[in-house]
C-alpha cells in the first residue's frame, strides 16, 4: 500500500496493532523492538489488552522517518 493510499482513513481512525503492524510493513516483533527503543509511533490503548496506532500517529511517525532518512542520504 502507497502513502497516498494511507490517507484514505479518517485520521482518528484506530488501527489494531496486528493491523498497523501490515500497514507499515514490518513484522509484530520488529514494531514492538521500534516502539520500546522510542522509534515507533504514539500507541493508543484501547482496552486491557488491546493497543492500536491512530491514524495521524501513523502518518506522523511516517513523515518522521521519511524526514530522518532524508537527513542521512
């Protein structure tokens, strides 16, 4: 999935983590080791047991790296 159609969710729109996991394209365990070292998105916890990533977190983190790799290139 393109960024352009990642905008196609309204921007509090909650993805459940499994799902914002596929969205951003990597592995659950990857974007659990991202999210504790701080690289990972704001994550919204939706019950006891239940985290997920609102749409505008995503999209902002998105940005953040896009930014980040720009300044390393």
């Amino acid at each position: 999935m393109t960024v352009s159609e990642q905008t196609d969710y309204p921007l509090d729109h909650v993805h459940r983590w499994r799902d914002w996991c596929a969205l951003a394209g990597m592995s659950t365990t990857t974007a659990w080791r991202e999210a504790k070292a701080g690289r990972g998105p704001v994550i919204t916890k939706l019950t006891a047991k239940l985290i997920g990533v609102r749409h505008r977190h995503h999209l902002a983190w998105l940005e953040a790296r896009e930014q980040h790799n720009n300044e390393a290139a």
